[in-house]
C-alpha cells in the first residue's frame, strides 16, 4: 500500500531559517577570528560574504583559501563558541505556529541541515517541534561540504513519503539551499533572516521572502504550478 502524501512537501533549514540564530553566528564567528588574529565582521559584511562550503567564505575573507590544518582549527573553534551561544537563540518568529498548523493540517514537511546530527537533534527537541516533521537529518560526515548530496539522501528516505520532487519545496537561508533544491529537482524558496543578504539571495533566481509565513504561501503557491 502507497502511503505517499498529497499536497506540497517541504523541507525545512534549520539554521538562520527556523532557528534565529544569527547573532550567534556572527558572535561566535568573530570570537574564532580574535583566536586566529583575524579581523571582526559585521553582520552586513558576513551576509554579503557568506558562501558554502564554508572554505571559500573564509577564502573570501582572508584572501587564499585556509590550509587544512587552519581550516580545522576555525571549524573547531567556531563551534565551540556557537554551541556556548545556541542556549541563548530561539525559533523564529511564526516558526512553531506554522510548523503546527501544517502538520494539522496533513500536510508533511521534514528538516534538513548541516548542523551535526549530534547536536540538532537535542536542539530541535528542546523547541518541543520534533513531532512535526516526518524526518529530521543533520550532517553526519566533514563541514566543508555543500548540501547537496545530504539532500539527496534526505530524499532518498523519504520516498515513501513524497515520490514527486516537483512537489517538493525547500526553504532556506542560503543561496546553497537552492543549489540543493535543484540539484534534486525540487523547488527552493529563500529566506531574508539569516546567513545572506537579500540582494545575494536574488541572485539564485528563487523566490526571497521576509518571513517564514511569506515562504510557506509561496511554497504553497509555487507546487500548485
């Protein structure tokens, strides 16, 4: 028996997209910088910058891209001092309301992120969301990778669930959402409150929105075709 659902799917970020955690980002971004000599960011300088694989958004600030051995020093550091901040961080804003009413409604969603597996899924627990996705996956293997292929494995789960990626959206906050959605063929839909400016966002050719609301209705409206 089929149990694939009708209606749109979507496949929720995490970070900077259902977690407002910029300030912590750039808070903890900056005081990776102090301990490796390099120069404070300013939120308006990191979301005109930031890229993934994270690699080439420090490439773009130092000028050449780190070392391996450098690269794993800022890796490490930078969670450290993000995993001390996250505490403070909380959903954003309309985020627990719509994850609810979609899941009221029948309609299925998933996340998919590359936090650590290890530390996401105590995360989104503690925001008591957990039930409202049919899948949670975070990333299991080396961060200095796009999404991409941790998407197509995301997918590849949940076949049972949704076999058509037409009616599959993705909503993010980085232009790598897109790449991802696109790489599986689903649709993408980016969001104004996280890692990247507005005017970087617009450059993947998606729909950018302001808010997690305004993506859900274009999601909605975009699967309706």
């Amino acid at each position: 028996m089929s149990t694939h659902s009708v209606g749109t799917h979507l496949v929720w970020d995490w970070n900077g997209t259902l977690f407002h955690d910029i300030d912590a980002v750039i808070e903890a971004t900056n005081a990776s910088f102090a301990e490796l000599g390099l120069a404070p960011i300013t939120l308006e300088r990191y979301q005109e910058l930031y890229c993934v694989p994270v690699p080439r958004f420090y490439e773009r600030l130092m000028g050449r891209l780190p070392t391996d051995a450098e690269w794993e020093v800022m890796d490490a550091t930078f969670h450290r001092h993000y995993w001390a901040l996250a505490d403070r961080c909380g959903l954003a804003e309309g985020a627990a309301e719509l994850l609810a009413a979609r899941r009221a409604a029948g309609l299925t969603q998933s996340l998919c992120s590359l936090a650590p597996q290890d530390n996401l899924l105590p995360v989104v627990t503690s925001h008591g969301i957990m039930e409202h996705f049919v899948r949670v996956d975070g990333r299991t293997g080396p961060s200095n990778q796009g999404k991409a292929a941790q998407m197509a494995r995301h997918l590849a789960a949940l076949a049972d669930v949704v076999a058509d990626p037409g009616r599959i959206v993705v909503i993010g906050d980085a232009l790598d959402d897109a790449v991802a959605a696109a790489h599986v063929g689903a649709h993408a839909v980016l969001y104004t409150g996280g890692s990247h400016s507005r005017a970087s966002l617009e450059s993947a050719g998606v729909p950018v929105v302001d808010s997690l609301a305004a993506a859900v209705a274009e999601a909605e409206r975009i699967a309706a075709g």
